[in-house]
C-alpha cells in the first residue's frame, strides 16, 4: 500500500485527477488503523457511517458541489459528540453511551464533507498529560511506542503522526493539543477562548476548554479551524467577531517575543533550548525584530491552573451521580451507596483526584485562600500574556520542556503537573497558540514550538506559522 499524502491539497489534487477517491482514501485510513491497532489510539473506528459518508462525498465531487474537507479523513476526540455513535470521554462513567445529538464542530467539520472515521483514546475526562489516565489503556507514542504520546487529547496526536487519518481534532484545556502534539511530531493548534463552540464537547473546564485540530501542516490546521470557527447560539461564550480568513500571503516582518524564564528555566532540555536559541538567531537574521521580555509569576502558572480548573471540574462532573446519566453501581442498595459507589466505580483515580481537590478549594472555609485567590491571579496572569501580545505580534516559547517520556516514568501528580508549564499561560489568558514541529532530539522523538498571538489574531498566527516557521 503506497503512503497516502499528508495534506488536503495534495489529496484535492489526486481527487480531481481521478487517481484516488475519498471512498479510497476511507478505506485506506481504516486500514492503517487496523495496521497499528497496538498503538491504542482509536477506540473504535466508525467504518459505517465514514463508508456512507464517503460515497457521498464521491458524488459531490464528480457533481462540482463537494465541501472545502472533502478528501479529508478526521479523528474525533473521545469527549466531542457525533449523534448515534460512541463516546465516552475514556472513562467508565461513560462506557456504552451514545451520543444524542452532534458538537456544532462535528456538524460544521460534515457540512464541509470531512469524512469522520472513528473516535480517539484520551486521559479520562481529559486529565492528564500522557494518556496514561485512559480507562480504556495507554496510547503508545507512534514512534517508540513505549513512550507516551502525551496527553490528554494523545489518541488524536497519535492517529495523525501514523497517518491513520489525515487530521483529527483535540480539546486543550490547559495544553491538552499542543503538548502531544510537540510529543508526537505534528501541530496542534488551540484557538482563543470562544472561537470556537463548546456545544457537544464533555467539559472539563469551561472557562478554559477550547476545541482545536491536529494536522500535518498549518496550512490543514487553518482549513479545519476556519470550518469550525464563528459564534454558536448554543454556546452563548463564542464570540461573535467575524472570522478572518488567513491570509495566502506571507505576513511580513514581525515582532516576536521571546521569555527569559522560559528558555532559563531549569527543567528545560539542553538541546531544546539550543534549537530555540538557533531559531531566535534565524528570526533575527531574516530581519524580524526579536526581544526578550519577563514572564512575571510562571511559578504561579500551574498552581492557578490546578486550582481553577479542578474547581470546575468537580462542578462539571457533578452530573454524572448515576442517578441521572452515568454507571451506576449495580450493588448498592440505597440512595448515598448509589452515589458513592457509582462515582467510585465510574472514575479513575486522577478524575477522583481532581474532584476532592476541587471540591476543597471551593469549600465554604477554603474559597477564599484558594478559588478566590486563583481568580485574582488568574486575571494577572491574563493581563501581563495580553499586554505583551499587544506589544508584538507573537511571543516565541518551547511546547514543553522535554520530549516525550516512557510510559510509567512520572508516577508523582505534580511532577505530571509540571509537564504544562508553558502551555497553561495560553488557556489562563485565553489567547489562540499553536505547536509546530521544531526538530527531532538526538533521542530520536521529535519537538515543538509553540507560538501564541493576541486574543483573535489566529489568521496571523497560523499565516506566521506556515510562512516563517515553516510548519
Ligand atoms: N495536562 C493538563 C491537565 O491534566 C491539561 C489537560 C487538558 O488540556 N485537557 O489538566
């Protein structure tokens, strides 16, 4: 089987020379999935409807009539709803649900004539930066697959960077797309807070959630995010700011930032901060201005993170009590046994973990020292991010500190907690960032980039990050 191509141009291309059509191009994802089965990144293929929707597509394209996404195969998240079929949010809680009704994205992505062709593994509820907290078990790294892909959206990273389908969408509540996808080789873009509906996603935590794509290119990545961007009447948090197209024209000279903490920092991987250092030259060798400025309370980033979003996850998960959606425990024999052994079968330990974190935090004694506390940083931290964005045109930072590492190496919480610390600033202050392959380390696993705009500059980002970033 020849390798299919990596981006919809290309396939557009194949599509209107009759060399492949998208039933072809169904097919061929189904079975490189089958072929990579022990990867664990799908956790079930959709071979009906995607063969259904396929001859559609087929149609469409002989009658002139086909979408922008047509000849695109997606992997859908196992937290976004596509009515009739599966999802579960990788957690027993949800096991054997169906959805009823569709995400405005998945509605949005089939109007274009994407061809969705399955649901992908991920962290329960999507808590976690490895996809080790999958109830479901781990995704291997499509590269070493003892790694880890990252997490939580790692079955997504996974699928795309072993070609099981051209791109797939991810949630990024706190680095959730662009951590696996600096882990796995690929780009992942999270878009402003309220870009993008929610409507149809599990929330986790709403005030931080956003939906976004996994893609070979930038170029795909922009494609699928001006499908699914634009206000939502069902979530009435999307803005209603016109998107902008992005632009097919290279944007220019830019002013770009860079964080002395960042690149200081002590958990930073020698040969990725070299890499990072050798791109701030090339920038400035090209001619864009390039400054380093102060990253004002990183230490404050995850900490503020943990607190807030644990806070409304345990609001969030309330829901699933097992009285009104969600497993129920078939041996209790009263009301409070209900409750506790549904909610304690149903989660896994880090789920569990992060609802009793939560759930003290806003605690009547505790809300202050800690909710409340977390708020007035939170608005800190957003202030400082946007000012800087207001000053430049992008600020330039690593995805994360490392590569990729071996499943079961980070058995601390914190130390797993630690693995966003660049990434969370993006979801605290609510600006779009995107993750593009920077490099492979001497360790054979590759890296990302990460570059963050101005809240709703996503066309200038994504236009940077396929002109002058390459990605
Ligand atoms: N790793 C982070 C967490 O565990 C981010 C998760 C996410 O973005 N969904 O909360």
């Amino acid at each position: 089987m020849t390798a299919a191509p990596h981006d919809l141009r290309t396939i557009r291309t194949e599509l209107e020379a009759g060399t492949t059509t998208v039933s072809a191009l169904v097919e061929r994802s189904l079975a490189r999935s089958a072929e990579r089965a022990s990867l664990n990144a799908f956790l079930e293929l959709f071979p009906e409807s995607a063969r259904v929707k396929a001859f559609e597509v087929d149609q469409k394209l002989r009658a002139g009539t086909a979408g922008p996404l047509a000849g695109l195969t997606l992997g859908l998240k196992d937290n976004i709803c596509y009515k009739g079929h599966r999802v579960s949010a990788s957690s027993r809680m949800l096991e054997g649900f169906t959805s009823l009704y569709s995400a405005t994205v998945v509605e949005r992505l089939l109007a274009a004539d994407a061809v969705i062709v399955g649901r992908t593994n991920c962290d329960e509820f999507a808590m976690g930066s490895s996809n080790e907290n999958s109830a479901f078990g781990p995704v291997g790294h499509p590269g070493q697959e003892h790694m880890v892909p990252g997490g939580s959206s790692g079955g997504s990273a996974a699928a795309v960077a072993a070609n099981m389908c051209l791109a797939s969408l991810g949630s990024d509540t706190g680095g959730s797309i662009r951590q696996p996808a600096s882990f796995c080789g690929v780009v992942g873009f999270k878009p402003t807070y309220g870009r993008i509906s929610r409507y149809g996603l599990i929330a986790f935590a709403s005030s931080f959630d956003q939906i976004g794509p996994f893609a070979h290119t930038v170029q795909d990545a922009a494609r699928l995010y001006e499908v699914m961007a634009g206000a939502d009447p069902r979530d009435s948090t999307t803005s209603r700011r016109p998107v902008e197209p992005v632009p097919a024209t290279h944007p220019g000279k830019l002013r770009i930032a860079w964080y002395r903490e960042c690149l200081e920092h002590p958990g930073m991987d020698p040969h990725i901060k070299a890499h990072l250092q050798a791109t701030i030259d090339r920038l400035k060798t090209e001619g864009h201005v390039v400054e380093p400025i102060d990253l004002p309370l990183l230490d404050q980033f995850v900490p503020t993170y943990y607190i807030l979003a644990t806070a409304e996850a345990s609001s969030n998960l309330a829901r699933y009590d097992g009285v009104h959606i969600g497993h129920r425990s078939s041996r209790a024999t009263n009301v409070d046994d209900t409750y506790r052994l549904s909610r304690s079968e149903g989660y896994g330990r880090e789920v569990q973990r992060r609802i009793l974190l939560g759930t003290f935090v806003l605690s009547a004694g505790y809300y202050d020292a800690y909710y409340a506390q977390g708020q007035r940083v939170r608005r800190l931290i957003r202030d400082n991010t946007v000012r800087a964005l207001e000053q430049y045109d992008l600020v330039i930072t690593p995805t994360c500190p490392t590569t990729a590492f071996e499943r079961g190496a980070i058995t601390d919480p914190v130390a797993m907690y630690l693995q966003d610390i660049f990434t969370v600033q993006a979801n605290l202050a609510g600006v779009p960032a995107i993750s593009i392959p920077a490099g492979i380390h001497p360790n054979g696993l590759p890296f990302g980039l990460q570059l963050m705009a101005a809240p709703f500059a996503e066309a200038k980002l994504l236009a940077a990050a396929r002109d002058v970033f390459g990605g």
